[in-house]
C-alpha cells in the first residue's frame, strides 16, 4: 500500500485513524497529517503523493469552515482527480456537504467511537487493495 494522507484538525482521530491504520496493514509506509486549514492553500498537486485522502468532518466543521464550503468542493474535486477521497463524518451525514459527494469514493457516518473507526479502516483498506 501505498502512502496515506488524512486531512483533519482533530488529534484524537487523527491518532485513531493512524493507529488503525498501522494496526490493520498498513506499519512501515507514510501516513501524513494536514489541518484542514493547510488544505486549502495546498495546491491538488499534494494528493497525487498519496494511494488515498481520508477527510475527517468532525462535529465543529461547518463551524469552522461553513463559508468555504464551496471552495472546499473545488479543492476536493481536484483531489478527487488525482487520488481515491474518503469522507468520514464524526456524526451523521449533512446535505449542506452534497457537493462533495460525487467526488468521494465512499462516505463513512458516527466514527466518533473507535470501535466504529478501526472498521472504517479496514473498509477502506479493502476498498483500497482491491479484495
């Protein structure tokens, strides 16, 4: 497998996901880290670096970024164009993200637990090693 970039501003999923990550097949390859922030002045040049994008929206987001949603749909459809992009919700899916939906390869609701999470995990990673 190759190299795995998660996008997220939440430590503890962060943590989670790579532990899962690391637990699940993927111990010696890169797995990277960037704020959600530090996406967008990203150019989708970084995304072809990486196998897949894993995009956490976690419950402050729409908080945070709610009026950059439409420039986040331009930077996940250029990600898109160049890697496999997973969103992966912290609570349940909201339509305010539909734009984003054509672009990603699969979403993922409540990870919040990390029981929840390590299955995601392995869900992508299958996804991903094409078993």
């Amino acid at each position: 497998m190759e190299d795995i970039l998660i996008v997220t501003d939440n430590s503890l999923a962060h943590y989670t996901i790579e532990a899962a990550l690391r637990n699940v097949h993927h111990p010696a390859g890169l797995i990277a880290l960037l704020g959600v922030l530090a996406m967008f002045g990203a150019a989708s040049y970084l995304a072809r670096q990486y196998q897949f994008v894993l995009l956490v929206v976690d419950a402050d987001f729409r908080k945070h970024y709610g009026s950059a949603l439409t420039e986040m749909s331009a930077i996940i459809k250029n990600y898109s164009g160049h890697t496999s992009l997973y969103l992966l919700f912290e609570d349940d899916y909201d339509a305010s993200f539909s734009s984003w939906l054509p672009h990603s390869k699969r979403i993922f609701q409540k990870i919040a637990n990390q029981d929840k999470l390590e299955k995601v995990v392995q869900e992508i990673i299958r996804l991903e090693s094409g078993t």
